[in-house]
C-alpha cells in the first residue's frame, strides 16, 4: 500500500458551509429587497434623481454578482481551482460590498429592513472574504508544493536515466 499515492484534500469545509447558507439567506436578501424596490419607485417620490436611477441598477448588479460569486465559490471550493476562488474574491469585494452597502446605509428611502439585512449581509460578506481568503491561501500553499515535488521527481527521473546534468 505505500506505492498508492494519496491526494490530500484541501477544501474548506467551513467556507462551503459558509457559503450553503449564504445561498438561502441571499434568497430573503433577494425577495425583500425586490418587494421593497418596487414598492420605493412606484409610491414614493424620491428628492434625488440620481437615487432613483441608481436603485434599480444597483440591484440588478447585485443580482449577476451574486449568482456568478456562488458559482465561483462552490467550484473554486470543491474542484480546487485558484482562479475560481479568486474570482470569488474579487467579486465579493466589488461589486457586493459596494452594492450591500448602498441598500444598508445610502439609499434615499430606508426601511428597517433594508438596515437590518444589509448589515447582516455585509457582515457575511466579511466572514466569506476571510474563510475565502484562508482557503484559497491553503490551496496556493498544495498546489505549489505539488509543482515543487512533480519538478524535484522529474530532476530525478533523469539523473537516473543518465539525460540529467549534475549540478
């Protein structure tokens, strides 16, 4: 059994789960902030013309971000992939957290829901980029450690062979 080689497994199983419950509490983020959107721009006037046209588009933007950051997250995670991972990371970083804190703190017409998922959402966002940012630090470390090891075989390979120069 010492001939089999072993692949060791680096994703964090902290940042899926992290990341599985993100998925349904962005539904709610997604569903309330929708109803609450519809509602501002059809009963209410807004003072500023610039919050009216940002509102719609922020959200949309969030959206996209947030379906495109899941995917990248779950296969950056689960297939150890380095540019999945940080795809998510930057993506987590601009456009969500903008947009997050837009809905939360910068909109004309602020409801109480608005205040208290946006907070919460920001403070899952900052608890993902750490997670996120561990993991894909762990994931760099293996992998590189793998390319150093298949390099230091292969050198080996051919001084056995006699094709190698020794150095």
């Amino acid at each position: 059994m010492q001939g089999l080689p072993t692949n060791e497994i680096t994703s964090s199983i902290t940042f899926s789960v992290i990341l599985y419950f993100n998925v349904y509490f962005s539904f709610v983020f997604f569903v309330g902030n929708a109803a609450l959107i519809t509602e501002k721009l059809l009963h209410f006037r807004f003072e500023s013309n610039l919050q009216e046209v940002l509102l719609l588009p922020c959200f949309i933007i969030w959206i996209v971000g947030e379906v495109s950051r899941f995917y990248f997250g779950y296969t950056g995670n689960l297939k150890e992939r380095v540019p999945q991972m940080s795809a998510f990371l930057l993506i987590t970083i601009f456009p969500q957290l903008p947009c997050v804190i837009f809905f939360a703190y910068f909109q004309e017409l602020i409801f109480p829901f608005d205040g208290s998922t946006g907070i919460f959402m920001f403070l899952v966002l900052l608890v993902e980029l750490v997670f996120g940012y561990v993991a894909l630090h762990g994931l760099i470390k293996r992998q590189t450690a793998q390319f150093f090891r298949l390099c230091q075989e292969e050198e080996q390979d051919e001084l056995k062979n006699g094709r190698g120069v020794l150095r």
